[in-house]
C-alpha cells in the first residue's frame, strides 16, 4: 500500500506541471481560439534556462524567475507571429505555431545541445507514516497551488484579468467596449509562455528534459485542458492531476513504455464522448 501511494504522490507533482501547461493551453485558445501547438516548447525553454543561468552560478530564486519572465517574453514573440496582424485566420496561426515549434528544435540544439539535462531540486524527504516524499514535489504542489490562487485573483479582481476575460465570453462585445482585442490575444500568449516555463522549471528536477520534451508535455497538457474543454482553467488542473497519477500507476504497476499511451486514450475517451453528446443532442433538437 505504501508504495501505491508513492506512486501517487509523484503522479500529483508531475500532474501539477501537466496542469499548468493545459492552463496555458486555455489562456491562449479562451482568447485567441487558437490551439498553441508551440506550449510544450515553453517548458522546454523553461528548465534549459534555469540550467544554465543555475551553472553560472544565480541563485535558484533568481534562476528560476529569470526564465519564467523569458517564458512570457517567448510567448509574446510566438504570440506576435500567429495573431499579431488583425485578420490573421485561427487555422493559419495554428500553423504558425506548429511551424514554431518544430523550428525551435534547432534554436534548442544549437545553445544546448541533443542530450537531457536537468538541475538539482530541494533535497530530502518528507517522511508521512510508510509514505516518503521528495521535498521536490511538495514545492512542486506548493507552487502550483499558489499559482492558481494567483490567477484567480488576477482574472476576477484586476481589469487585465477582467479585459481577458470579456475577451473570451464575447470578443465582438469587448471590441464594442474599447478593449483591443488583438493586445489581450498577445498577453494572453505571455501568460501561456510563463505557465508553460514555470512548468519546465518545476519538472526539470523530477525528469531531464531535452529538445523534443514538448511532445510528451504538449499531448498531455491538450489532454489535461480538454477535461474542461479548453476553456476552464480549474478544470485543466484537475486533468491534469488525473492524469499524472494515472501515468504514474501504469508505469509503476505495469510497464514504463506504456506510461505515454495514457494522455493518448484519455483523449479518445473524450473525443467520443463529446461527439456523442454532440450528437445526442441534435437528436432531442430534431425531435423537438
């Protein structure tokens, strides 16, 4: 039983940082529609920085916001490319992103080279009955907990979080109001960077990242986002807690190599299920 649940607490820190990429998933796409294929990249970004600004001797504080405010500079930039010019269609800044992303490979190459590389967390345990805990994730919880009540304060008590948010109930209706549409798509692409490398910071302790990481990171933060639809933030982290805990059993109880199958059937599961509430729906509509 004891090691059930060292399974699961590892599987909640990892799912914290799948967590805050399905949120960046959703602050970008509740404002822009548009699906930010390059979201996995920002925690890519996110723990390389933090490696070298951490080989060069900054402190881990410092380190770690430095490349956090590097993660919303990146995602203004991207956010610039994909929607900066008004009119841009929602699939041609999906491509852009995609096409940003893949770029990115040898940007990250190029400074950091093909291999994994990580950085020394907090050390120690915390030791709960049978139950062991690396200090590491209780930060990593600590943060994302944090993190979220921030957002919230942020999205229901400054007018930013509120100009936001009239963006992606109705943009029409927040042109009418004065609000420049097209500045809280870009904002909402920073704040999609930020939460993308403050993941990269949190994971790259726990699992070294390398290059191609964003795969892994982008499936199962789309996966963790779509629990709510792209759209509700709370949602995001519950999928993503769900399924960092899944993953974390199946590879702990059954094979490590059938770990990223999870996000992938999580996926399908609500792909159906949404198409068939879809369709049930226009059925009761039809009767009508």
């Amino acid at each position: 039983m004891s090691l059930f649940f060292q399974y699961v607490a590892s599987g909640v820190a990892t799912g914290c940082t799948f967590a805050l990429t399905a949120t960046g998933f959703v602050a970008i796409y509740r404002v822009t529609r548009v699906v930010n294929f390059a979201q996995g990249m920002f925690a890519v970004v996110g723990g390389m920085v933090t490696y070298s600004l951490l080989a060069r001797g900054l402190p881990h504080g410092l380190a770690e916001a430095a490349a956090v405010l590097l993660g919303a500079g990146v995602g203004l930039v991207i956010g610039a490319a994909a929607i900066g010019k008004p009119g841009t269609p929602t699939v041609a800044s999906l491509i852009i992103t995609l096409g940003l992303a893949i770029g990115s490979y040898a940007v990250i190459i190029l400074i950091w080279g093909d291999q994994p590389l990580s950085f020394a967390g907090l050390s120690g345990n915390l030791q709960l009955g049978a139950v062991s805990l690396q200090y590491q994730y209780v930060l990593v919880v600590g943060v994302t907990a944090i993190t979220f009540a921030v957002l919230a304060a942020f999205f229901d008590h400054t007018y930013l979080g509120r100009a936001l948010t009239a963006c992606s109930s109705n943009a029409h209706a927040a042109r009418l109001m004065g609000i420049n549409v097209t500045r809280m798509g870009l904002i909402s692409f920073a704040l999609g960077g930020a939460l993308g490398a403050l993941a990269g910071v949190l994971l790259a302790p726990l699992q070294p990242v390398s290059f191609n990481s964003d795969v892994g990171l982008a499936i199962n933060g789309f996966a963790a986002a779509v629990f709510g639809g792209i759209l509700r933030p709370y949602t995001a982290l519950l999928g993503g807690l769900v399924l960092g805990v899944a993953e974390a059993l199946v590879a702990g109880f059954s094979r490590a190599s059938l770990e990223s199958g999870v996000a992938l059937l999580v996926l399908l599961g609500l792909m159906v299920w949404q198409t068939s509430r879809r369709a049930a729906g226009g059925l009761e509509e039809a009767a009508i």
